[in-house]
C-alpha cells in the first residue's frame, strides 16, 4: 500500500492517469430543472440495447440538490450525467474505466467520448429545448486522481502539454484559451473557452 | 482479525485506531477473492466489516465511513470531499448513525481510499457486518445546557476500546451503541440502542444510567433499564461484559432473530442480568480501560476559536436577508455563554463535494475543528462566537448551505431505500425529495411547522428511524392482480423524546404516490383535533388506530393499474415500480384464491391490532392467529389443498414452507407455530404487543413469498 510520502513521491503518475472528467457548458439557464434528465435516464436504464451497448448501470437522483450533479447516468466505465456549476448547468462525462496510450491520446478518447454522449444525452426528445445546446468552443477537463496528478506547477505544465494539441485539433488552432485553478486542494484543472480575438 | 488474549477478556494495550496493516490485507484479500481463492461469502463479511456494501446495483459499492459521534474536522471534510469526487460520484451521504456513506464506488478503489482516509484518522473497520457499529451521542453534548456533563470523551473511550476488541469479533449480528447527555430530549436516541448509556451524576460521581436491548427494525423493542446507575470507570468492563454475553449466548444461525434484543427476550431480563454480572465478574483490571479513557478524552478535547461575543436585537435586524429566520430556526445557544451551535441542514441527507471543501474553508474562518454530523442527517458547527453568527450566514448562503429549517417538518430523514439499497421496497429518497418540492411550492406552512416530524424507511428495517417520528413511513409494496405497486406504511405514535421511549404503530398502508397528501392530512387532523397543548402525537393516540385507519382510507385504496396508473410508480420514478407480468388476455385480470385471502390476513391483522387497543387480550390474541393462518392458508392453496379438506395448516405450511431452501423467511415462519401453541391461552401484555407484530411480519411474508410464486408460475 502507498504511503503518503511514497504517494508524494509519484506525484507525477500522468501516464498511468484514467480518472479524466470533462464538462460541456449548456447554453441553458441555471433554473433548468434535472427532472426531464432523470426522465431520460429512467428510460436509457431499461432500453436494453443501450444498456448493452454503454454498459449502463442505474441512475443517481440529486436533483433536490442545488447544485452539483443533479442527475447521473452510472455506468460500468463511466458517468454521465448534468451537473449545476457556478457557471450554470452542464453535461459532465466522468470516465472510470481504463485508457490507452499516451495523455494527449487519452485525454482526445475522453472529450470525444463526452461529446458523443453529451450529444446522445441532448438529443433526447424530452430535454427541454433551451437545454440542448453547448456552449460553442467551451469545456473543462478536470483530471480526477489526486494520487496520480496532484494540483502542481509541475503536473499543470505537464497535462497543459499533452491536451494543447488535442484542444488545437478539435476546437482549432489558437481558438481557445485555458485557464487553470491552483488551489493544491482541488483536483487539476482546465477550463477552455473560446479565445476572443 | 483477532488478536489473541493473554487473560481472558483483557486487551491490556489499546490498539492505535488506524492500522495502516489492515488496509494492506484488505488489498491482499481484494486480490485472493478476485482470483478465485475467497469464498464469496467469506469475502462478503470481511469487506463488510470495513464498511464496503453491496448495493442493489451491480458493481458497484456504497462505503460506510465510520465517524465515532459524528466528529469530523475541517481536513476531514476536505478527504471526505476528495474521495467522493474521485471514487464516487461526488455526493456524501449523512446517515442517522452519524456516518458518511458514498456511493457508486469500483471495489477495486477501497484500499486506496481507506489509506487517504487513514492518513487524517479516519478507519472504516467495524463500520458494517457483525460488529460494533457507530458509536452515536448527542451531537450537542458538551455544550448543551441540559447535561450534567459531557459523554463525548466517554463515548470516544467506547467507541476505541471496542474497536477491533477479540470479545466483539464473533457476534451474530451488528451492536449497536448510543451516548445521551439527559434523560428527556430527543438527541441521544439511546433507549432505541442495543445499548444505550445515558449521563447522570450521583454523589458527585459522573456515571450512566444503562439500557440494553433496545432496537427499530421490523421488530422494534424498547430498551430495558440494566443498570440504574454505574460510576464512569465501569463504562467500559460493563459494555465489554455485554459484548461477551452477546457472542457467547447470541444466536448465529437465524439472522432476524441475532440482535442481542431477542437474545434477552430468549433467556428473560433477569438471567441475561445475571449473565452480564457473571460475566463483568471474570474480567480482570484491564489498563486498556484507563488508556481508552485517557486517550478518549485526548482526543476529543476541544475549545473555541474565538472569544466569547454577543449579537443583539439590532445586529440581527441589520444581518442580511434570511438571517432571522436562520437564527430562529437553526441557531441554538450553548451552555456556555457568548457561543451558539449552528444546524446546516442538508437535503435528504447529502452535501456535494464542493459545498464541503467551501465548508472547511468556512470552519477554519469560525470555529476550525467542532464540527458534527447529527443523527438527523444534518451538520452542527459548535462554539460559533455569537457576533460571528450575520457573517458565517452569510458565507453559508453562497455555498447553499443555510437553508432555515432546522427542527422543521421539511427537515425530514430518509435512509438511502431504493435509490442504492439491496433492502429497499419503495423509495425514501424519493418521498423525501417530493415533499420537499411541495414544500418548496405552495405547502411552505406546512413545510415550516415545527410540531409535526416525518421520518422515512425504504423498508421495516427502519434504517430511517421511521418509528420514532411523529409521521413515520416505512416502504413496502401491494401486489394487485399482476401488478404490484409501492406503498408506505403509516406509523403513528412514536417519538425521539425521553431518549424515544416510545415507538409508533402501524396504522395504515397508503399509496407511495399519496403519501404527500397524508402527511398534509395528518397535520390537517391534527390542527382540527389537538386539545389545549396537546403533541401531535399525543392527537394521534388519542384518536386511536380505527379513527386514523379510516382518516387514511382513501390513501390506502389502491385501484387497478388500468384505472390509476400513476400509483404503480413510485415517488420520483418516472417508470414503472415493478414490470407486470400479466398474462395479457383479453379476458381481463383473474385475483386467485390466494390474494382474497392474503387481503383477509391482513384485514384480520388489523383487527387483532383493533382488540389489543380496545383492551381485549383475548381476541386479540386469537385474531392475530387466525390472520397468520389466513396468510398460510393462502400460499397454501397455491400448492393445491383446499380449506374444505380440513388439513392442519401449521403443520402443512411447515412441511411446504419451511425447511431448506423453502421460500419462506425462516424466523418468520416460527411465528405461526409458535403462536399455534399459544392458541387458547391469554399472553401477558408485552407478548401479546409482540405477537401483534409477528402477525405483520408473517402476513407480510406471506404476501412478499406470494409475489414470487405468482410471478414464476406466469413465468
């Protein structure tokens, strides 16, 4: 078992990082309410092909919450579900399963895996019409593992470097800009948006 | 897991709380069982005692994070927020054993967070499994006025000793222990305990009065006074002798019937007196008796931040908009002058990630490190200097952490039912959530009354502590045809008073979707029906069971899934409860012989509980057996015999119902026997009150092996 210091010590661990969350910003109105989103998760729960096919598992009901994530999609590699930040609500992927390749290679797998779902998610006839929209341009990629990527100077250069190229593909080059949280508390993270010219 | 004595009953050193071996074995077992070399059962109750469940999800683990009286501090809050975001889905969980619980977890996670959670002092071994659980107290104790003194050293002094302790690693079942500052309000909970202790002084000696035996559930039992008085120093060998008789004498096999409760009600009061003090006898002088309580008293040492102050009528005038009723609502003043304890009421329980490292940060500003989960789900920050209260409500509003209905209707306590639990029959969560929209949405009055509480099960087991709420609702479900649709039971009567030395009955099964309404009904009645200062629950036994039955009969009536579709869906559960499995003729619906006859169990059930309130024992008692032949009856005549054939029922139900592998709950199935012997004699009060409840239970088993047999045959 790891110790603390030991823990300290592989600080760095990026390469073997899996824990990746990311979120799409909705162009909607923190009043959204999370009942039309349990509503579709209640039915992706039994649509036995989508079951099969995502690995679902069951959903998680927060919307008495007043904000966080206020309804959520369990499954076996990965949550997804829309969750009320300071900004306003927004579709969070939280991937739990394993990764393959390199950081840049795993961070490209996880947004893209969460804009397919978040896409899947909007597209749900009883999300609300003002709610299906993402913020063009606009996401966070929140590296969920402590142990494997604490919130320094050093693990910030490294994580910027490996998802500059990955942004640079998907959002285009020089379109964006990120900005990042150095609370060591708090988990890594990189908020893009679009960068104004 | 043990370590082994070198006298009998002594640990002559107290083990260090976390032991960073165990989370290493946990990794190494982890590892055996995945490869095939633990046997699933095994493995069930090792992972058990570190607190990682099963959930009614596949795959998935909720984890119990043991937190001895609920006491955190402000790192704490901060690991306990990064573990939820990184291992679960980041949500805590308060339960009513001052516990966290997180959900969703990967098994595979366990040993790393238990290292993260050890390395602030936080074990979760003994959190779950057949072990002593939580110890609980007062999550005001040491600064409420109305305690001779403060049980938090002894409680932590309990709640170490016993930790690990060899005398409690082979119980048959959980034990649990509760800490009250006082006889008579509604915070310690400790006659509802398996052992309860109680704060009294005499002759300048701090000491407990103790309770042993009480327990919720589906069969609930008040806790028996062992000792009327014990000197501190004897805290500890008593609760160890407990313990000892508890896994000595305590049944193994049949688990409804393992809690140290029916091992008293097995031996009577007396011997199981008698056995304790045998026991207590053979100890001999332990150090670790007096390390626990010097340790516990280290550690549980506490002060304030900031020196004492006073808030006057014109501060809080001038505070910001919500702060009155926040400070009328959910601020207390402590017994010691110029500091108040401040509630933080948590919706159903749960606080985000967010909302808690924001809450560290405001702690550190106020108060640093007394900070206490409650048994009602809620957060108490204490020694809160009294001018620092405008400013800390504020800081709490921008986290939304101030919400003002502290010891209100809408502060309701759920346990987690259907959301996550393997037990749940219908969804708490979900009854709690729709009422505090309701309440947020037209019923505010009703929402802001302080004379009425409602506490909410998924289950009998009553992990919500329905039966010591004003309203209690515990989940169950009611099969109609093919259908089946949830319901709650309605407890009425009970109360968290006197340490809840008394517990409501059952008075009606309504409709999981009218429930709202029935709680809006019941204030309703009790408004139109209190005399003068009279308690709601004091209304409601008043008014008696029939009276309340009939009040609550149009939420019980459950019609045909054709006609009220939405009553086959639970609260916040857009989708069906269960999926029928009707046979889709056009013919319609056929109710067989067994359901008329499992609706006239449960109907003459009822009229037992009728007699028993009316004061005839007699009928009482024969009723209640007729109902329990009634049900047996009933799965009878799915196996083909025939009332007219004139068979034994007991002695048919044992041969088709009982035995190995039979369908039916064994500890259930003794109750018709057994009440079959009695047939014809007058029980005396308490089994006759005990035997009304074992005719529920029964009924209800009845009902629930039903379902399954009706569903395999459609199958």
């Amino acid at each position: 078992m790891m110790t603390a210091a030991a823990r300290q010590d592989e600080a760095v661990g990026l390469a073997s990082l899996t824990r990746i969350d990311v979120l799409l910003p909705l162009e909607a109105d923190p009043s959204l309410r999370a009942e039309p989103f349990i509503e579709v998760f209640g039915r992706w729960r039994v649509d036995e092909s989508r079951v099969s096919r995502l690995g679902l598992n069951d959903l998680a009901d927060y919307a008495h919450l007043p904000s966080g994530p206020k309804a959520l999609m369990i499954a076996d590699g990965f949550h997804l579900g829309v969750t009320w930040e300071q900004d306003g609500p927004a579709v969070i992927y939280s991937h739990r399963g394993p990764l393959e390749g390199d950081l840049s290679a795993r961070f490209g797998r996880v947004i893209d895996t969460a804009r397919a779902l978040a896409g899947e998610l909007l597209a749900e006839p009883a999300v609300p019409e003002a709610a299906r929209r993402i913020v063009e341009g606009a996401l966070t990629v929140i590296l969920n593992d402590r142990e494997r990527a604490p919130n320094t100077p050093a693990v910030r250069e490294q994580a910027a470097a490996a998802l500059a190229p990955v942004l640079d593909a998907r959002l285009g080059a020089g379109a964006w800009i990120a900005g990042t949280d150095d609370d060591p508390r708090r988990r890594t993270t990189f908020r893009v948006s679009p960068k104004v010219t | 897991m043990t370590t082994p004595l070198s006298r009998p009953g002594s640990l002559e050193v107290l083990q260090p709380l976390v032991q960073p071996d165990e989370v290493d074995a946990f990794a190494t077992t982890l590892a055996r069982y995945r490869e095939g070399k633990v046997a699933e059962k095994v493995f069930t109750e090792y992972r058990l005692r570190f607190g990682t469940y099963g959930q009614r999800q596949d795959g998935v683990q909720m984890q119990r994070i043991k937190i001895p009286m609920g006491r955190v501090t402000a790192r704490q809050l901060e690991v306990l927020a990064e573990i939820a975001e990184e291992y679960a889905d980041g949500i805590s969980h308060v339960t009513t054993r001052q516990d966290i619980q997180i959900h969703f977890l990967k098994l595979e996670d366990a040993p790393a967070m238990f290292a993260r959670l050890g390395d602030v002092g936080i074990t979760c071994r003994e959190a779950c499994g057949n072990s002593v659980r939580n110890v609980t107290a007062c999550a005001e104790a040491g600064v409420c006025a109305g305690a001779p003194f403060d049980v938090t050293p002894y409680a932590q002094a309990t709640a170490r000793f016993l930790l690990r302790h060899p005398d409690t690693q082979d119980m048959g079942r959980k034990f649990k222990i509760s800490f009250s500052g006082c006889a008579d309000k509604p915070c310690g909970l400790a006659r509802m305990h398996d052992l309860g202790a109680v704060a009294k002084v005499r002759d300048g000696v701090e000491g407990f009065e103790v309770w042993v035996g009480g327990g919720l559930g589906p069969v609930p039992m008040q806790a028996k006074l062992l000792h009327d008085f014990i000197p501190a120093t004897e805290l500890l060998p008593t609760a160890q002798a407990i313990t000892r008789v508890f896994a000595r004498l305590g049944e193994k096999k049949i688990r409804s019937r393992a809690r140290i409760k029916f091992l008293i009600e097995k031996l009577g009061f007396e011997a199981f007196a008698r056995q304790v003090a045998e026991e207590r006898g053979k100890l001999t002088e332990d150090p670790a008796w007096t390390d626990a309580f010097e340790e516990g008293a280290r550690d549980v040492a506490e002060g304030p931040l900031k020196p004492p102050s006073t808030l006057d009528a014109a501060a809080i005038d001038a505070a910001g908009p919500g702060f009155r009723a926040f400070y009328e609502n959910n601020v207390r003043s402590q017994a010691q002058s110029g500091y108040a304890t401040v509630t933080l009421t948590l919706p159903l329980g749960d606080v985000t990630s967010d909302q808690l490292f924001g809450l560290a940060d405001v702690c550190r500003a106020y108060v640093e490190d007394t900070i206490r989960f409650t048994a009602d789900q809620n957060i108490v920050l204490r020694w809160v200097s009294l001018a620092d209260l405008p400013a800390l409500h504020a800081d709490l509003v921008a986290l939304d952490l101030a919400r003002a209905d502290g010891g209100t209707l809408a502060n309701v306590t759920a346990c987690p039912g259907t959301d996550s639990c393997k037990l749940g029959i219908a969804s708490s969560r979900g009854l709690a959530g729709t009422l505090l929209e309701r309440f947020a949405n037209g019923l505010a009055d009703l929402g802001a009354r302080k004379d009425v509480s409602v506490k909410i099960s998924g289950c009998p087991n009553a992990c919500g502590q329905h039966h010591v709420a004003a309203i209690g609702l515990a989940g169950s479900s009611k099969r109609k045809g093919q259908s089946v649709a949830p319901v709650f039971q309605v407890f009425l009567g009970g109360t968290t008073e006197n340490n809840a030395d008394r517990f409501g009955a059952t008075v009606a099964k309504v409709a999981a979707r009218r429930a709202p309404e029935v709680v809006a009904h019941l204030t309703k009645l009790y408004d139109g029906e209190k005399e003068d200062g009279e308690s709601f629950t004091g209304t409601m036994l008043r008014l008696g069971r029939a009276r309340l039955a009939e009040e609550l009969a149009p939420y019980a009536d459950i019609p045909e899934r054709d006609t009220a579709p939405e009553l086959y869906r639970d609260n916040k559960q857009p989708w069906e409860y269960v999926r029928t499995v009707g046979v889709g003729e056009c013919a319609g619906e056929v109710v067989s012989q067994a359901e008329f006859m499992l609706e006239d169990a449960e109907r003459l059930a009822f009229e037992a509980s009728l007699a028993l309130e009316k004061g005839d024992a007699q009928l009482a008692s024969t009723t209640a057996f007729e109902a329990m032949r009634a049900a047996a009856d009933a799965l009878l005549s799915t196996r083909g015999l025939l009332k007219s054939d004139g068979y034994d029922p007991v002695a048919e139900f044992e041969k088709h119902f009982t035995g190995e592998g039979a369908p039916f709950f064994p500890g259930t199935a003794a109750y018709i026997k057994k009440a079959a012997a009695e047939n014809g004699s007058a029980p005396d009060a308490e089994r006759l009150t005990r035997k009304l409840t074992e005719t529920h239970l029964f009924v209800e088993e009845a009902n629930v092996v039903y379902g399954k047999l009706a569903g395999a045959q459609v199958k």
